[in-house]
C-alpha cells in the first residue's frame, strides 16, 4: 500500500487526491442524467459542481484543522493548513459548505433549491463512498484496534498503530453504496422537493454514528465520556434538522401525484432562469 499514485514533476499524486476528484466527477454525472427527470438542465448541474468542490473543499478543510489542531496543526508551518494533499477533510465541514453555497447558487439563478438538492442527493452519498476509500488508502480516518478476520495493518511508513485495524474507511464505503442506491430508489417516488436531502441527513447521521463507534485515530482530547467522538455530536445535530426539515417540507411543498415525472415539469433553462421549457 502506498499513499502516492505518480510523479509529475516534483509533484507527488496521491490515490486520496484521485478518489477525491473521481467523487465529486462521477457525482456530478450521475446527478446530471437524473436532472431532467425533475425538470432541471444537466447543464445547471455541471455549473453547480465548481461551487460545491470549492465550497466543500474549503468546509471540509475548515472543520479538519479545528478538531485536529493539537495533533496535527500546533507546532507546524502555518502552510500546513493548506496542504490538502497530505489528506485531511471532514466531510461534515464540506457538507455544509456545500450546501451552504449551493442554496445561495440556486438563488441567484432563479433554481429550486430543495429540488436541486434532490438530485444531488443520491449522487453526494455516491462520491462519498469513493472519496473513503481515498481515505484508506492514505491511512486517514482509520479505526481502532480489531482482531476480526478483516482487519487491515498499514505498513510502518504511514506512522499509525501497528496492531490490526477496523477498516472503517471500507465500513462507511460500503454503507455510502448502499444509501446512494436506496436515494436513487426514494428520488424517482418522492413527494416533495427536500424529500431525498432530508432522508439523507436522517440516514447518513445514524450511518455516520455507527462507524464512528470503531474510529480510532481521534485524540483523547476531544472524546466525550472516551467513546463519544466530535462527529457523534455532529450527527445528532444532523439528524435533529433532517427530522425538522422532514416534517416542515412535507407539509408546505406536496408534488403532484405523478412525483414530478419529465413530462409534468417544466425544464429551467440555465441560460434564462426566468423562463421555462417544455
């Protein structure tokens, strides 16, 4: 195992790197092809992308620094925070970038935001799983100690513990797959535009929760009652606001009957918000 893809130069590429943009590349076209299905070009889609990695990216990175100064921040060169390419993203922080900057995006475009989200939804879930197996192969976001049959050990270079490790970073892979798939089933029978976001942050908090249970790489610091990780915290707020959202969406924004099928929604035309296309 190795943390480095190919040289370019004196420039080092990492597999983290490649997961990463594979994510965000194979969410944005899978998010485009179900555009249409909920009236909304596939070219607002690819507009959107470069807001969301910019936005995530900078969330991501944010919400890293915070929880891991001590360790990993305090008593390195300032430029450290910078150098993303050495791992080191949380996605709660890009979440709500993302979001965040997305909403705002939609906005000024004149774009349903709750039903933008929608389509990105399944897609988000999707380029997770493929950016946590970036996660594994750079040796970040690793699990604790674990004498299971699939327990991995990472070679000596990478600095971490020696023993056999939980592969978390498979664990919330693997569950990533399963709500991407699940989504994608929900988006083509929801019945109103926030359904599949607010399903998301529902299912991706208890998700998230559970692999948490078995990190390993978080300072004792920062755990409450020694098990209770930052992220747990952040979970529950998640789940809280999904539960919220949930109930505030259903009752104000009903779809029609059909559940917004091609042929029933106007196509927003990107290049004229103002106007629609049939």
């Amino acid at each position: 195992m190795d943390r480095f893809a190919f040289q370019l130069g004196s420039f080092s590429v990492t597999w983290y790197g490649i997961c990463v943009a594979a994510g965000f590349w194979l969410g944005a076209w899978t998010a485009a092809r179900r555009a249409p299905r909920a009236g909304v070009s596939p070219d607002s889609v690819w507009d959107l992308l470069w807001v969301l990695i910019l936005a995530g990216i900078l969330g991501a990175r944010a919400l890293y620094v915070v929880t891991y100064w001590d360790r990993d921040f305090r008593n390195q060169p300032f430029s450290e925070i910078f150098m993303i390419q050495h791992g080191g993203l949380v996605f709660h922080g890009g979440f709500v970038g993302a979001m965040l900057a997305g909403f705002a995006w939609c906005a000024q475009r004149h774009i349903p935001g709750w039903r933008m989200a929608d389509i990105l939804t399944p897609s988000l879930a999707l380029g997770h799983a493929i950016g946590r197996i970036g996660c594994l192969v750079n040796g970040c976001c690793y699990g604790s100690r674990c004498e299971l049959p699939w327990s991995i050990r990472y070679p000596g270079s990478y600095g971490l513990p020696e023993a056999g490790l939980h592969p978390t970073q498979l664990y919330e892979a693997l569950l990533g797959v399963g709500l991407s798939v699940g989504l994608a089933w929900l988006f083509r029978r929801r019945r109103f535009d926030g359904q599949v976001f607010a399903v998301y942050m529902l299912a991706y908090a208890v998700v998230r929760s559970f692999v948490e249970l078995f990190r390993g790489d978080y300072p004792a610091s920062t755990l409450t009652l020694g098990f209770i990780t930052p992220a747990h915290w952040v979970s529950a707020g998640l789940f809280a606001l999904g539960t919220v959202l949930y109930l505030i969406r259903r009752r104000t924004t009903p779809l029609e009957p059909d559940h917004g099928s091609p042929a029933s929604i106007p196509t927003i035309d990107r290049r004229n918000p103002g106007s629609t296309a049939t």
